[in-house]
C-alpha cells in the first residue's frame, strides 16, 4: 500500500513539474488558437511543442497579452522546460500575484508594469519585454461627452479630470505627469465609463489601437489625434520560489533582444502592439 502511495506522489509530481500553470485574466480569449482560461469552448492548455515561434503567421496581429504568453511559451520550449502551458483564471492582477505567491499558479501569465510591483517583497522582476516608451495609450471618454470628444489634439488635459484605478499606479504616473487637473482613483475599472458619463470626471487612458474600448465599465469612444507614451517598462514578475523559471526567461529575452533586429521588439510589432501608425499623433508625454 505504502509503494502504491509512493508512487501516486512521483507520477502526481512528474505531472506537475510537466506543466507550467500561468494566471490570465477571465477575460482572456484567443479565437485562433481557441485559448481561454474556464470558458466553453476553448481550451485552457496549450502543447508546448505546438508553440508558434515569435514570428509566426499565426501570431500576427494577435496583439499584446497573446505574445507575452508566447514569449512564456517559447522560453520554456528552448529550455525543454515543461510539456504543456496551462492557463488559469483571475479577475485581476492583484489577485493574480496572490495565487502565485500562494503557490496556486507558477506566474502571472502576462507582463507587469514592474514600477507597480518593485516595492513588492518576494517577487523576481525579469528584463522589460516592452521598454519605456514603447507602451502608448489613447484618451478616452463616453459617447455622451462631446465636450472631449470633440477636442481633438487641441485638449488641454491641465484643466480636466482624469479617471483610473487605484491600483494602477503607472496610468496614475502618466495622468500627473501630463498635468492632468485633478486624478480621480476609483477601486476597479468596471466604474471608470458611468464616473466619467455622469460628469463626475472627464477623460481615462486605455489601448491606443481601439477606437473604441468596453472593457472598463462601458463603452469609451477614444479622442482622435492624442496619445500618451508610458515613462515605464512592462516584464514578467515571478514568486522568488521559481528561480529556475526565471533564469529560463531572463536567458531567452537576453537572447532574442541580441539578435538583429531585436526580435522581442519584433515580435511585439508583428503583434500589432507596437505600431508606427499613431507617430504623427501628439504626444502629451513630451
């Protein structure tokens, strides 16, 4: 009885040690690779072998969250590290890190704005995968607020009020370092597009690429002809316990940013990410 316990646990840890759990929020889908974390329909695990490389076909325009567990996926697969990439769900961030500190899941399945978590104990912060600047956000408001709407690249953020979420310290940095007049915090973003439409605040950041965007409360329509450049880098954070894991994607990233042109960069373009489309925009960042 004893040996048949015994061996339950080696084949239970040789399972484990095969696949890499990484935390994606609920939200998460992929209809090419029919990717999500707990909904039907999809699958929430992904063969490494099948791992499209970096700058595959498949990957093209298939924007930032899907190439950061890519880069996750291709690292591992360099180092033979684990069989199969296992996603599992969170509704945020927070509670994300939580399950990895806790040992529920191996990481956070997607980049960090490292500024927001470098003052966090127990944590292992790997090279940026997008770097400062690279990370450009539109401004956006509700379709009933024509008012900033219809301001264009003539708005003066200085005598408006910017709407975000408490713990998103880095779209905070952004909001005061373009001299927004007042920011206000609120405690999810499921609150941000009502705050703003009853007039209580004017304007939030949000993707650049989405002319329109509804996963912050309701539909935010973007102000046409601004953006705004983040003064902050995004990499993977890890529980310290994954040292192995962390050496195996420091290596990788080191080892596609020496490559010419710096396929990390690359990859993030070939997503559709980073874009040259938006240069012409004013930049209330500089």
């Amino acid at each position: 009885m004893r040996s048949f316990l015994t061996l339950l646990l080696l084949i239970s840890s040789h399972l484990s040690a095969d696949t890499l759990s990484i935390g994606v929020h609920a939200n998460y889908v992929n209809e090419h690779f029919k990717l999500a974390a707990g909904r039907a329909g999809y699958s929430n695990v992904l063969p490494v072998k099948e791992c499209p490389e970096l700058d595959s076909e498949q990957l093209k325009g298939s924007q930032r969250i899907t190439m950061d567990i890519m880069v996750i996926c291709n690292a591992v697969k360099s180092a033979k590290y684990v069989d199969l990439l296992r996603l599992a769900p969170y509704p945020n961030v927070a509670r994300g890190l939580q399950l990895a500190n806790n040992n529920k899941i191996d990481m956070v399945g997607q980049s960090l704005f490292e500024g927001d978590h470098r003052k966090e104990e127990n944590l292992l912060i790997t090279h940026p995968v997008i770097r400062i600047g690279e990370f450009q956000v539109g401004i956006f408001s509700t379709k009933n607020r024509t008012d900033i709407l219809e301001l264009g690249d003539s708005i003066d953020v200085t005598k408006l009020r910017g709407v975000t979420v408490k713990s998103w310290k880095t779209d905070q940095a952004a909001l005061n370092n373009i001299g927004t007049k007042q920011v206000n915090l609120l405690p999810t973003r499921n609150l941000i597009a009502n705050f703003i439409s009853s007039g209580r605040g004017d304007f939030t950041l949000s993707y650049l690429k989405e002319p329109v965007v509804t996963r912050i409360g309701g539909e935010l329509i973007r102000v046409p002809g601004v953006k705004v450049s983040f003064d902050a880098s995004r990499s993977f954070i890890l529980p310290a316990r994954n040292t192995q894991l962390y050496t195996i994607l420091q290596s990788y990233i080191q080892e596609q940013r020496q490559k010419s042109p710096d396929a990390i960069r690359q990859a993030y373009i070939h997503a559709g990410f980073i874009t040259e489309d938006y240069d012409h925009w004013r930049d209330l960042a500089e």
